[in-house]
C-alpha cells in the first residue's frame, strides 16, 4: 500500500531553483556552502529562501526545508503492511479534539511521527500489545529519557531566561514523568511535575507554574514526544520532543494555541544526564 503525505498547496509554487536551495539547507548545508556549491553569491541565495518562505507562508527556511525532504521521504512507497517494530500499536487513535492546521504543518518535519499515527488510525480492530520483553527494550533505549538543558544563548536577549532545564523518566508502566524547571533572570524558580500515559488522555500539573494545569501525551516515534499543554480545560501550546540520531541535543517545536495560523517555534536542548 502506498501513502502519501499531502504538503501545502503553496508548495506547488516552488520553482525548481527555490527548491534545489531547499534540498541542500535539509541536508545540512550553509548559506555560504549552498553558495560555494551552486557558483553563486550568498545574496543570491538568502533571496531564494525569501521568496521560497513568502510563497508558502513559512515562517523558517529550514523548517520549509524539512517539509520538503519529509515530502519525499512520503514519496517513496511505504508499505504499511510491515511496520516498524519499536512503534506502539496497542495505542488507539485519538478520538478527541481534532489537531490544528498549524499541528498538522509541524508533523510534517516528523515522517516517522505521521507513519505511527496513521497505523493506529488504519488498524484499529488489531491492536498488538508487545509483550514484557518489548516493553522493557522500549524503555531501557528511549533516547528522549535523561536530563535536558535549554540553550539559553538562542533565545532572544528580552526573552531569555536564566536556565530550564527538562527531565523525561519512562516507568515500568509506560507513564513518563517529567520535570521542568525554569529559572528566570531574577533567580526565582518555578517548576512542573506530571505522570502522564502517551495516550492523549489530559492528568494534572503539579508545581507551581500558574499559567498551565494539565498536560497530554502522545509519542508517535521512539525519539519525538508530542506534548499539549491545557489551562481550566483550553489548550495553550503543543511541542513536539524530537531527540537527535547522535541522541546528544533535542528540538522543541511549539505551536502556541490561538484562531490564527500559528508561527513555529523552536527551542534547542543539549543533554546534561
């Protein structure tokens, strides 16, 4: 069976340069070295992105770039009949609030993410449940499990706090109890705690950070955790965990709650434990 993966139609727009340019920035290249490559100058190039971004809508030049290269990830024929082994089937699809447009555009830069979520979705009837010896390979090779540092210094000056650091534990049980700490400027201190299932379903925050008061899980992917957080029962923000292959930094993509078309986000975390 075959799946594809739709992009936004703006995509279509892309002309063949804009997106030769978009290739080489998902595979990890520079302004200056996709300059050096293609024999043009770095002006040449940022004006490219530009008018790549002004076309789609996106926000980020890499984030635009990643949709691509998810894109043609998709365009290769997946066959859903032999998935993946570390993907949890036992989850059923989420029959709650349905997601964003702005979600959706994130999941986009996560092919593994989409792939889990749309196996839960086709084969609700044959749920597996691994047994104790899966469970236990799950949770001793998490990558996301650990203690994460915010890199402060790309933050804004106006917006950066003094330190968050982030802490994920996966249980016997698969809960995952997380820990949050944010320290701002002035030294004050305020912290989150939860044990929640990756099941969508909301549980209380403990601490005392007043602006959020529950949270819900859902992991698609061995290394990503989708987070949303809720206050008196309206949702605030989603952010996608993503863990690096080297599994030494992770990514955090917000989408912030609101009737607009949301900006991604992105924070960068380095593991400190």
């Amino acid at each position: 069976m075959t799946v594809q993966f739709p992009m936004p139609a703006e995509t279509t727009a892309l002309n063949d340069k804009e997106v030769e340019v978009l290739r080489l920035l998902a595979a990890g290249h520079t302004v200056k070295s996709i300059a050096a490559r293609l024999g043009k100058s770095e002006a040449s190039i940022n004006e490219r992105l530009r008018d790549a971004r002004r076309k789609t809508g996106v926000g980020s030049s890499r984030e635009l770039a990643r949709m691509l290269d998810a894109q043609k990830i998709w365009d290769k024929n997946i066959d859903l009949a032999e998935p993946p082994a570390l993907l949890d089937h036992h989850e059923q699809p989420q029959t709650g609030r349905p997601w964003s447009k702005g979600t959706i555009a994130m999941l986009l830069t996560l092919p593994a993410a989409a792939l889990g979520l749309m196996l839960a979705a086709n084969n609700p009837a044959e749920p597996v449940a691994p047994g104790p010896a899966a469970h236990a390979i799950a949770v001793k090779s998490s990558p996301l499990v650990g203690r994460w540092s915010l890199d402060v210094a790309r933050i804004p000056a106006e917006e950066r706090p003094k330190a968050v650091t982030i802490s994920f534990q996966l249980g016997k049980d698969r809960k995952w109890s997380t820990v949050v700490e944010i320290v701002a400027p002035d030294g004050t201190t305020r912290r989150a705690e939860s044990t929640a299932a990756a099941d969508g379903v909301a549980v209380p925050i403990g601490g005392n950070m007043d602006f959020i008061d529950t949270v819900s899980l859902r992991q698609p992917a061995p290394n990503t955790l989708v987070m949303t957080l809720g206050k008196n029962g309206a949702p605030v923000s989603t952010r996608v965990y993503a863990v690096t292959k080297d599994q030494k930094s992770m990514t955090e993509t917000i989408v912030w709650a609101g009737q607009a078309m949301p900006k991604l986000e992105t924070t960068y975390f380095n593991r400190i434990g």
